[in-house]
C-alpha cells in the first residue's frame, strides 16, 4: 500500500512537472505577454517574470516595448516649386499598447513603415525646396503628425520622426552653386562701393583741411618722401617747395637791411 502511494506520488508530481515546463512561460523585462484562449484575447496584459497558461489550449504572443528604429526609404518625388529630390527619413517608434498591437493589425511594423513612406511623399509634394534644405524642423513635426494619427489605432506611438539627408539632381546643384557665387559677388562689390564712398567722404576732408593749411600739403610731401626712401629701390627726384621759392623772392625786393615782410 505505502508502496502504491509513493508510485502515485511520484506520478503525480512528474505529471505535475510537466504541466508546469509545459504552461510556464517567460516575458522579459522590454516584452509584455498577450494571451489568446482559443483564439479570443484572454485577461490583462501579462507583465515581465513567469506567466502560467493552459497548454494547447492558451498561446502566448509576446511584444516587445522598446523603441524601434525604422529607417524609411529614399522617395523620389517632386516639390512644390517643380524640383525632382529624393529624400529619406528615420522613424522612432515604440508600442503602448500590446493587445491593440497583435488584434488591431497583422505586423504593426510593416503597417508604420508603409504608412511613413507615404506620409513622406504626401511631405515632398507640399514642401518647397528651401523648406527641405533648411526648415527640416517644421517638416519634421508634420511627418510625425501624418504618422501617428492612424499609429493610434495600432496601439503604436510615434516617438520622433527625422529627415536624413535630400538628394538633388547635378544640375540643380550647379544653379545652387551659380546662384552662391553670384549671390557672394554682389555681396563683394556692394562692399567695395561702400569703402570706396567713405574713402572718397575722407579724401575730401582731407583735402579741403589741406586747402585751409598749406603747409599740411608739405608735411604729407615730406612723408610720402620717407616712405619711398625706405624702399631703396629708386630713384628719388625731390621737388623744391614753392613757399621757399617765394620767400626768396620777397627777400630779394627788401632792402638789405630790413627783414621780409
């Protein structure tokens, strides 16, 4: 008889055993656990640690909480301003929830990335081509917008949406670059102009100052003479001040005795 309960014992409890490895499922930390109950959803979301369900009768999906980044291919399309571009994209998206991630649509991910291509050419057909190049920000929040809307539904939230890089035809790229340099030589020459009127502006007040004193014309001679010296590599021809010529006229016509006038 003792002998018997052992075996039952022992019976029950490898049998027991087995149940538990074959109803025992693990979730991990970034997963949550969806239950079906011969195919209808069954209770809450199960949490991360052990989750026990009834073998073939109970299936277990688990879903994964993590952000996921999706890179979106390059769209080809055209602007508002009539410019051909490609543009490519990356989309950072996670699950909230998991029940409406597995019921409310087959593969969420190829659902995000499908409807992310799209929002992105929707994006280049409304957009100019400045808008791309530099005002990527406002692009940006409206490509998430576009997105999210039906990503609700899905039990899916948008986390951020950027533009990666837009690529141009070689001739765009060539009037870009005529219309830089143009753009850099008028810049140039409207600088020019303007040093050459307040060169001018200065000139004038320097040569009316030099009108009112004529001994400041000989000074700026005398200096204009020792800046050339200091080269010492031509020939210097020093002209005579008038001034000393007219002094000497004046003392020629006084008498000896008396001093210029």
């Amino acid at each position: 008889m003792l002998q018997e309960l052992v075996t039952l014992a022992v019976a029950a409890g490898a049998a027991g055993a087995v149940y538990v490895a074959a109803a025992a499922r693990v979730v991990k930390q970034y997963e949550r656990g969806v239950v079906f109950r011969l195919g209808r959803l069954r209770g809450a979301v199960r949490p991360p640690g052990l989750a026990l369900i009834v073998p073939g009768v109970d299936r277990l999906r688990r879903v994964n909480m993590q952000i996921v980044t999706m890179p979106i291919p390059a769209q080809e399309g055209i602007t508002r301003d009539n410019v051909t571009v490609r543009v490519d994209a990356v989309v950072y998206f996670k699950v909230v929830d998991p029940a409406a991630a597995v019921v409310n649509v087959e593969d969420y991910r190829f659902a995000v990335s499908q409807m992310a291509q799209t929002s992105l050419r929707s994006i280049i057909g409304k957009s100019d081509l400045d808008d791309l190049l530099s005002n990527r920000e406002k692009l940006n929040q409206g490509l998430e917008l576009m997105i999210d809307s039906p990503a609700i539904g899905w039990g899916v939230q948008i986390d951020r949406v950027e533009i990666k890089d837009v690529s141009l035809p070689e001739s765009m790229k060539r009037s870009m670059a005529r219309q830089a340099e143009a753009d850099r030589e008028r810049r140039a020459r409207i600088i020019n102009a303007d040093a050459e009127l307040q060169a001018s502006k200065k000139l004038a007040e320097a040569a009316q100052q030099m009108a009112d004193t004529p001994s400041a014309l000989q000074l700026r001679l005398l200096q204009t003479v020792v800046a050339v010296a200091a080269e010492k590599n031509s020939t210097l021809v020093l002209p005579f001040p008038v001034e000393l010529l007219r002094f000497l006229e004046r003392a020629q016509q006084n008498p000896p005795g008396q001093l210029p006038g």
